[in-house]
C-alpha cells in the first residue's frame, strides 16, 4: 500500500502563498502601443511551470511503511538459517557443529529483523499478516519474546550442547513459529 508523502504538499503551501501575491499582481495582458491587449506569455509559462510542479508533487508516492513484501524477505532470511538445521536435526543430513554454529549465530541476528516491520497499516497485497496484531498488540508481544527467547536457547544448545538438546532447543523454536503463525498469520492468497 502506497502512502502519499505529507512533507511535499507543505512544500507546495509555502511555495504557494510566496506566489500567490506575484499571480494575483502580475498582468495577465500586456497593453501594446496600438492600445491591443495581447496575452502575457511570461505569465503563461509561470502559470505552465507551476501547474506542472503541482502535479508531480502530487504524484509523488511513497511508501511510508514497510508491508509485506519487506517483511517476507526477512522472515526468507530467517528460514534460510532455520531449514538448514532442520535438515540435520530430522538427520537427514550430518551433524557438524561448527556449520550448526554458523547457522544458529545467523538465525539469532536475524530474528528479531521482521518484527521492526509491522508497522500499523502494514498490510499490502503481499502480506499475510491478520489485523489481530495490531488489536492485540501484547498478545503479539507475548509471541514475539517467546520466539526470540527459543531462538536465544537454541543459539546457545548449539554452542554448549549435545544434539539431543539441540533437537529439543530446535523443536521448541518450531513450535514458537507455529504458535504465532496460527493467531497471526492468515492463509496464502
């Protein structure tokens, strides 16, 4: 969604009542020797150029708040770390903890990343987030702490644990995913 920018319409008022006086003073015909009007084409071309800059103020769109677009790309980056792990946690894959490090170390700066997204009025056609997290906004907080709080554990299981732990630890994370998906996040359009 598309919000339009306040800052260049008080542009225009101020440019507006400087030129206001000069439209209303200026002739709009000039009188020739022979006592013929003819039109004044300075005044003409004022009048061209404003009109125009008017016009492409007003069709300056910006996007005031990030929607869902930008917040599925940091929730993209959140899963590249995650599935990665998944796969050695359901052994699909073999466990070396230095990669399982890396992983944990990147999900954890990432995490916190989409929730600096939800900006009220958020909601565009790319986005599945429910209106529910802004109505109820400690519910939303409740769920937000308890991912990073999983992802924080998880982080340090992979560091100082077994991977029993860490399985634990991952699943938990899982599990926060889903408790907010569930309440928060709608269907695929």
């Amino acid at each position: 969604m598309l919000y339009y920018n306040i800052l260049p319409l008080q542009v225009l008022t101020a440019l507006l009542k400087q030129l206001y006086p000069i439209v209303i003073k200026y002739p709009h015909f000039t009188v020739q020797h022979s006592g013929a009007y003819r039109p004044n084409h300075e005044f003409e071309t004022m009048k061209k150029l404003l009109l125009t800059t008017l016009l492409a103020i007003l069709a300056m769109p910006v996007a005031a708040e990030p929607g869902g677009a930008e917040r599925q790309q940091a929730f993209k980056k959140i899963l590249q770390q995650f599935e990665p792990m998944g796969v050695v946690v359901r052994g699909r894959a073999p466990y070396n903890k230095a990669d399982f490090i890396q992983h944990a170390d990147a999900l954890k700066l990432a995490a916190t990343q989409p929730f600096t997204l939800f900006a009220p009025h958020s909601i565009d056609a790319k986005s599945r987030a429910k209106p529910e997290i802004w109505s109820q906004p400690a519910k939303f907080q409740t769920a937000k702490e308890n991912f990073l709080k999983a992802v924080d554990d998880l982080d340090a299981a992979a560091h100082n644990a077994d991977l029993a732990t860490i399985r634990k630890q991952y699943d938990l994370v899982s599990q926060s995913c889903k408790t907010c998906h569930d309440s928060f996040r709608g269907p695929k359009v």
